[in-house]
C-alpha cells in the first residue's frame, strides 16, 4: 500500500505546492490549490494509518518505535499543520492568503520529514544492515510520514 500511496503523495504534493504558489503569486485558482491541498492532507492521513501499522508489525508499536521515533516526531508536526489546515478551512478561521500560507509551512515540514526518512534509508541500503526493512518503509520514507 505505501508503495502507492508515497509517490500519489508525492505527486499530489507537487501539484499542490505549484497552485498554492501560483494562488500567492498571482491571487488566481484558490479554488484549484484549496482542493489540492485537501487531496494532499487525505493522501497523508491514508499513508500515515497504513504507516502506522506497518510500524506496528515490524516493531510492535504504532508510533515511536525507537528506530523511526525522531522520524515519527517531525511525522506529528506534518500531521499537526495539515490538521490545522483544514480546521481553519471548515471553520473560517482564516483568510484564503492566510491559509495558503499554513499550506506552505505544513509542506515546508514534510519536506524536513521526507528527507529524514530518505537519509535513513539511504543509510540502512549503504550499510546492508536492515535493507529490507528499510525498503518495506520507503514508499512511507518518500511521502515524509509515519512508518
């Protein structure tokens, strides 16, 4: 599942990041990049249950195991500023500039989370040690979200 999920993700992500740009540039298709934000938060709360209990049947906890837990750390900042992003859009708390900006800083977070599991990656793959392991969660490494 991860192994389609991540890259959807990652896709969705880069749409995303180029019509809420274009939004602030221009003011144009808020729209386009309010729809593609939310298809991105549900893509990262689809990869982030099935992350999750991946991380559960190699390690037996759901978050935190100790080899994934800074990973899962920055994981909850993710989550947390996609979270609020779509409780200021239900809710009206914000203006569209306001929260294309909160956009930009949930992406800004899973970019810093994406690389930390990509490092990781690359480092159990250069070592030999937990390759498969490491390539079971490299789909959920690529989408910057729980393992």
């Amino acid at each position: 599942m991860q192994g389609v999920l991540a890259p959807l993700q990652f896709v969705a992500f880069a749409v995303s990041l180029f019509l809420v740009l274009r939004y602030l540039y221009d003011g144009q298709g808020l729209a386009a990049a309010t729809a593609s934000v939310l298809v991105k938060t549900s893509l990262l709360y689809a990869i982030m249950v099935t992350g999750s209990l991946w991380e559960h049947d190699v390690y037996g906890k759901y978050l935190f195991a100790r080899p994934f837990f800074w990973e899962d750390v920055v994981s909850m900042l993710v989550i947390a500023l996609h979270s609020a992003y779509v409780a200021a859009l239900l809710a009206g708390w914000l203006p569209p500039r306001a929260l294309m900006l909160l956009a930009l800083a949930a992406y800004a977070s899973y970019t810093v989370n994406a690389a930390q599991f990509l490092l990781k990656f690359r480092a159990a793959r250069l070592s030999g040690v937990g390759a498969g392991v490491a390539a079971a969660g490299v789909a959920a490494a690529a989408a910057g979200t729980l393992e």
